[in-house]
C-alpha cells in the first residue's frame, strides 16, 4: 500500500508539474478521493500550501473558492462540477476576479459525461476574467484504481484537448458512431487526457470473458500500474475477484503476464491516446439487449423542467427484473406546492423525451414525497435501499405512471396448433418433456349465464331500457368528492330519462342522422355517462375525449382537436363551462374557433322526448370508439362493435363477480380503456 501511494503521489507530480510552495485551492472531500490524492498526499511530498474551503462554507457563499484563487493568485483548484456550477449562478455578486494565476483547474468529475456544460459554461463566462481554455483539465478517477486518466496543462508536444459527439443509439449497442450535434439523440463527451505515467490502460468488453474491445466499441477501462489499490477492508480474495482481470485478445492469448484492475469506467481509448469515459458499471442497463446509462436516464429527466416539480438532485433510476428482463424504474421526489394534474403531465412529458432521445420505456415512473427516499451519509440517494423498498412495495409514492405495455415487448407467445400433430402425439408430446402447453381459455359465457334474463338484448340500450323497467330506483352511480361525501347520484330510470333528453336534444338540435360520430368532452362525472347512454339512444356513435387542462390550455387543447378531426366526429357534445373554454381567447390562440364542429351544451336539457329511440338493425355495427394517448404521444383508436361491446362487459361481470348489490370503487379515468369500460358500461349489465 504504501509503494502504491508514493508512486501514485508521483505520478500525480509529474503529471501536474507540481513545485514547492505552490498555492492549491481544494474545494473537494479531503479525507477521500481526489481531494485526499492531491490536497493531502501530493501537497505534503511536495511541501505545497493548500487553502480548503469547506463544504458549508460553499453552500452559504458559493464563489468562495474563486475568491481564494484571486487573494492567493493560486496555481491550482480542485473542483468539481457542481462547483463550477453555482460560481457562475452567483458570479455577478463579485467583482475584480481575476483567474491569470490558476495553470490548472482539475475537475474532479470530470469522467462524468454531463459535466463538460458546467466547463464550458465556465469557460464562457470566466474567460474574459483571465481564465486560460487549456487550464480546465478534468480527470478520471475510481476508488480501486485511483487516478485513472489526467488531462494535462497544454504544453508543447502534447495533444491538444479533445471531444466527440456520438450517437446514443451507437452506445446503446456498445459501439461508437459520430453524429451531429444537431441532434438530441446525442452525447458530447470530453477527453479526460492521457494515462497516468507509469502505467498501461486496456478495454476489455463489460460482459462474459475479458476480451480486449475493438477501436470503435465502447468498454470497460482497466489499468495495469503499481499505483492501484489492493484491498477492499482487508478483503484480499474478494478483492481479486471483483477487480483483477487478466485481458485476453481475439485469439485467447492473454495480453500481459501483469494483472489489470477494473476502474467501473466505461469508455474508449481515441486518438492521440486520449481517453474517454461515457458512463459508469454500477450504472449500466441491459434492456431488451441494449446498454443504456442511469445517469444519461436523470440528465434526460432533468432536461424536463424539473424544478418547478422534483427536487433537481433526488431523481434515482434503476432496473427490475420482469418477465426474464430488466425494465427502467425513474424514481423522483415531488415539490409539495405540485399539484397532481402538473406533475401527470411532467412525468408523460418525461416519458417521451426518454422514448424518443434514448428508444427505451420505461416501466415505472413514481413520484414520492420529499425527504423520503433513503439517503446516504452526504446526503445523496441510496440507489440500493431504493431500489429494495421499490421491490417491497414500501416506497410509498403519492403519483405512479406504469406503463408495462411500452417496455414489455417479450410476452410469451401461445403455442401454434400444429394441423397435422394429432391429440396422441401431444399427449405423448407433453409426457416426455413435462411441459403443458402455453395455452389457457376462461370459463363459457354461455353456460354460466343460461338463467340469466338479460341474454335476450344484445344492446346496452336494450339493458338499460330494461332495468328502468324492472329496477327504476336501484343507484347505478354515486359520485363523490374531494372530502369524501356523496356529490350526486343516478337510478336506473334516472338515467333512462335523462338519456331520452340527451337523444331528444342530438334529433332536435343538432338533425343527427344514424351513425354520426359525437365527441363527448366531458370532465369525469354523471354528465358523461349521461351523454353517452343518450348517443346510443339516439344512433349516434360516441367518442369520449378529456377535456382540455383550463391552467395549460396551449399543450392540452391541441390533443383535443386531433382528436375530434381523426374521429370525423360532427358535433361536440360538452358542459356551458367547457364550451366556453373552448370559444375563450386562450384556446384561440391554440387552435382556431370557426375550425370547431358546432358545440352543444348539454347543461339545459329540453322536456321533449325523442318519438322513437333507436334500436341498431345489426349487433356487428358500430357502438363506439375508443380512442387513447399514450405516454409517448401516440394517438391509437379502436372501433367497438355492439357485439364486442356486449360480450366485453358480460366478461368483466363474470371474471370480476360484480352482481347487482356489490358497489365498486373507480379511481380511473372515464376516457378510454377499462376505465372508460368501468365507468360508462359495466354497471348497466345487471
């Protein structure tokens, strides 16, 4: 250990060109790390003055480092990123800097791939303050390998600094492929200079066999140098097995006689020796056989306007094992002053930024009050302990957003019945291989509902028609509110009567022809279930359709409209408040007014019945139609025929047991899908 350390210290000094009584400025852990490497070991072999500023101290005055540098004309400051970060929030509060003296700025993060804004930026700002370009030097470093790679102060002969701009998809597959800047889809990587005097770097594929990568493939880094560690706690064995490798070529033969040590880097060797790093081990991601990065998963996340909802530094990302593959879990504490609306639509805004910029899903996005997500010592997040509480069910979160469907693209095919296998050789077939087959099948409808009265109608109009009739006062609705009492409620003939309004009103109002689509743009509540019943009453086709978010009508409005326009819908059906939302200012600077079908309101129904409800002269046509956004912005639409409808919701009642007196709690949305089903269908089935 201690001739690791003293060549470490020596490498250091001569990669930093460090003298006697030279004035370093450390803002980093002392007791660790690069802070430990250079404010400590190197400074005392090298007899230099080192000026520490507490962590403290920085949150309370962020630009007290630069401050030091200008009163000390320091050579040297170790930082890192985040530093460089809220210098330049706060830099107008100083006057007179002056960065001439620094001849190095080490940034101790600098293998993170995000860091390069907060230099650049930097660099920007601090530049006309005297502060060289080639002084910013970021370096490399892992706990077992220690400095791993430094990017020297620019002198002649050496190379001069570096980056690339590479495709995300190319690193998703382990391979490296230049792209344009242009592009999210991108990320720009900084060199993190050379390797350390004394000794030899190699990357090796992160999986399977050490087996050395190709120029244009993205790997682990691994070191072969006295100056590494050598033990985790004392732990000799363990730590053999988890860092020694020994490298090997295409051929087998091993690249050296000498042990190499895994850094955890990931990245590759460029040009001119150059080494990059485009993520981390403990942070790699294989899903559906593709590499991706949690912190490429947070800087994308943060990308979405985070501070208006999550806490910008407590987003943890992992993955879980599901169906035999892992799957991409965000997790984020939520502001208290969010309401629940905005952080929805955070979150299927962070969704799609993730769909499109990484061509991942993601499984589960939860958010979770603040101060609740286990922390480690400093404070950060404790990504293990997360992670199992997720997998416990204690996480606790107050907002979820699961999308299975997106990410979970490797469900199990039933088995293909073979014509020409007959039952003997199945038989036989599962006898020796001990398997059944992949199939399953419910229970008849038929048998179990021989008894049942309402068989007779195939139409849910029909059904509804028929308990108005036998069961005028049983409540099919109840409707509650915020603070948990009872807002309103509906019978059987209640909504009967209120449906024949509705249909009286399309006939009368609007001369509706049978088939006509009608957009129903209703919030949650009795009015939708209402307008619905009534369309069917009325041979109309209904279309149900969220309403647009009164505080952001600008990004929900222009769903709305697609949504009437691919539905060829004739007529909008909705409530007074929600039409003249629709006709307000804001909404026409969103979408045009005259562009609309015309809009009923259905809050002053007529007393008039229709002469005639309408009765369909064939079960196959169509009932309604199902249309749903999903997470990532796509508009998917499904025709539902009267027979589909039907059987779907005798289905339902069978699979779920909801007889008559049974109350069932929704807390789903009314607008598509088993929400939709629930909320609009299933309680007219006796």
């Amino acid at each position: 250990m201690r001739i690791a350390m003293l060549t470490h210290c020596q490498a250091l000094t001569q990669s930093c060109s460090y003298t006697e009584a030279e004035t370093v400025v450390n803002v980093l852990d002392f007791k660790k790390e690069v802070g430990l490497w250079h404010a400590v070991l190197t400074s005392v072999m090298n007899m230099m003055h080192v000026i520490s500023i507490p962590y403290a101290l920085m949150k309370v005055n962020p630009l007290s480092w630069i401050q030091k540098v200008c009163q000390y004309k320091a050579k040297v400051a170790c930082v890192k990123s985040r530093d460089m970060h809220w210098a330049l929030v706060a830099h107008r509060e100083q006057r007179d800097v002056n960065l001439s003296s620094l001849r190095m700025l080490v940034v101790a993060d600098g293998s993170n791939p995000w860091s390069i804004s907060s230099c650049d930026a930097f660099l920007n700002v601090f530049q006309t303050k005297g502060l060289k370009p080639e002084v910013i030097c970021p370096c490399a470093s892992s706990p077992e390998a220690l400095t791993v790679a430094l990017r020297r102060p620019l002198e002649e002969g050496c190379s001069p600094p570096g980056r690339g701009v590479l495709s995300m998809q190319g690193l998703s597959h382990g391979v490296i492929r230049v792209d344009s800047e242009e592009k999210l889809s991108v990320l720009t990587l900084q060199d993190v200079g050379s390797v350390m005097p004394g000794g030899m770097m190699c990357v090796v594929r992160p999986e399977g066999v050490p087996q050395l990568c190709r120029t244009d493939e993205v790997g682990e880094l691994c070191v072969c140098t006295v100056a590494t560690g050598t033990s985790y706690y004392g732990l000799t064995g363990m730590t053999k097995n988890t860092f020694e490798v020994f490298p090997v070529t295409s051929s087998g033969t091993p690249l050296s006689e000498f042990p190499f040590t895994r850094t955890g880097l990931l990245g590759f060797i460029g040009p001119a020796g150059l080494i990059f790093v485009a993520g981390k081990m403990d942070g790699l991601m294989l899903v559906g056989g593709r590499q991706h990065n949690a912190d490429d998963i947070v800087a994308t996340a943060l990308a979405v306007e985070p501070m208006k909802f999550v806490y910008r530094g407590r987003i943890a990302v992992f993955s879980i094992t599901v169906l035999h593959d892992e799957r991409i879990v965000v997790v984020a504490e939520q502001r208290p002053d969010s309401t629940e609306e905005d952080s929805f639509q955070w979150m299927s805004r962070v969704l799609q930024a993730i769909d499109g910029i990484h061509q991942v899903g993601v499984y589960c996005l939860a958010l979770v009050p603040s101060n609740t997500l286990p922390k480690t010592p400093l404070g950060g997040i404790h990504l293990s302990e997360t992670k199992q509480l997720f997998l416990e069910g204690a996480l606790h979160p107050c907002n979820v957003l699961m999308c299975p469907h997106t990410c979970v693209t490797n469900l199990p095919k039933p088995r293909q019945k073979q014509p020409e296998i007959g039952p003997a050789s199945v038989m036989v077939g599962n006898l020796v291989s001990g398997k059944r087959i992949a199939q399953a099948s419910g229970r008849d409808l038929v048998q179990i509902e021989d008894n049942d009265q309402a068989r007779k109608f195939l139409f849910l109009s029909e059904v509804l028609q028929w308990r108005a009739q036998t069961t005028p006062d049983h409540v099919l609705y109840t409707l509650l509110n915020c603070r948990g009492t009872i807002a309103s409620s509906l019978t059987c003939v209640q909504l009967h009567k209120r449906a024949e309004k509705i249909a009286g009103m399309l006939a009368e109002r609007g001369h509706l022809q049978d088939g006509d689509h009608v957009a129903l743009v209703y919030p949650p509540g009795i009015d939708l279930i209402v307008a619905f019943y009534g369309c069917l009453y009325a041979g109309c086709v209904p279309i149900t359709v969220r309403p647009p978010h009164p505080q952001n009508i600008s990004t929900t409005l222009p769903t709305v409209k697609m949504i009437v326009e691919v539905s060829r819908s004739v007529c909008v059906m909705t409530t007074q408040l929600v039409s003249k939302l629709l006709r307000s200012k804001e909404a026409s600077a969103a979408v045009e007014i005259r562009s609309w079908p015309p809009i009923m309101d259905t809050d002053d129904l007529p007393k008039k019945k229709p002469p005639l409800l309408y009765k369909p002269s064939n079960p196959d046509i169509l009932a309604y139609l199902d249309f749903s956004v999903s997470t990532t912005g796509m508009l998917a639409g499904v025709k539902m025929s009267h027979t589909a409808t039907s059987a779907f919701c005798r289905s339902i009642k069978l699979q779920c047991e909801l007889y008559p007196s049974r109350e069932v709690a929704i807390c789903l949305d009314p607008y598509c899908g088993l929400g939709f089903v629930l909320w609009c269908l299933c309680r007219s089935e006796p």
